[in-house]
C-alpha cells in the first residue's frame, strides 16, 4: 500500500519550471515559529513560465507583503505555493500537472541567481519537502488522518 501511495505521488506531480537547478534546499525550522527555509528555491529566468507542479485547484492568486503568490490545492490535503510569480489563473481556476500558472519576477530574496521560483509544499500546518513530490529528498511518513 505505501509503495502505491508513494508511487501515485511521484508520477502525479512535475517541476514547476525548467530546467530544474535547485540553488537553495528545504531548511525547515527546528519549531514553527523560527527561521528557515520552508521549501526549495529554483533557478530559472525572469518571466519564465511557472507551471503546476499536479492536479489541483488555485486556492490564490495575488500578491502578499509586494511578491506575487500562487498557491494550489491538490489530493490529500497538500498545497503547493510559487513565489515570486505573475499570477495568469484566478482563484478557482481547475489545473493539471503542467497548466501555466503565471510567469516568474526577478528579485527573490535570497536567491544567488537573478530569478528563483520559491516552491513550496504543506499537508495542514506541516511545511514539506517539494521534491517528495518527485521522489527526491528526504521521505517523511505522516497518518492520513491528521487528528491522530
């Protein structure tokens, strides 16, 4: 059963833009409320086209503290999130792995290139790895039922 699940995961989803060259990796906090870096940073060209990384719904699309955000509900209870991006989908748009979401700005902070995507992934409250999407980075168990 969980080779299935992992299996499903790793063929649903995609990089969100191309080539991949991750410059910055997930670092997440050691508590909620500390500093790190809650997804992976890729590097790509200004105005390049950011796309979904899966199947999903846009739960956003807007600007938040001046960097344009897209975030994306999918199965399960994940959610991506792209930043700094053009948003060209609307809240309530339906995407699937590979639809164009909007077009990244240059500018993110920490980024040692001219343009980084910010990707990132969560289940509830709980900051993930993106590239467990992919079969990559480091593999983390969680009960389907949240409650527990």
């Amino acid at each position: 059963m969980l080779r299935l699940l992992i299996l499903l995961v790793v063929t649903s989803f995609g990089w969100p833009v191309a080539p991949p060259a991750v410059v910055r990796p997930f670092d997440p906090p050691a508590r909620p409320w500390l500093p790190g870096h809650r997804g992976i940073d890729i590097a790509a060209p200004p105005s390049a086209v950011v796309r979904a990384a899966g199947a999903g719904t846009v739960l956003f699309a807007g600007t938040i503290a001046g960097r344009g955000v897209v975030s994306v509900g999918h199965a399960g209870g994940l959610r991506t999130t792209y930043e700094p991006v053009t948003a060209t989908v609307d809240l309530g748009t339906v995407v699937v792995r590979g639809d164009p979401i909007g077009r990244l700005e240059a500018g993110h902070h920490g980024c040692p290139q001219v343009a980084c995507l910010h990707w990132g992934l969560r289940r509830g409250p709980l900051y993930l790895d993106p590239l467990a999407l992919l079969g990559l980075g480091r593999v983390r168990l969680l009960p389907l039922d949240q409650a527990r």
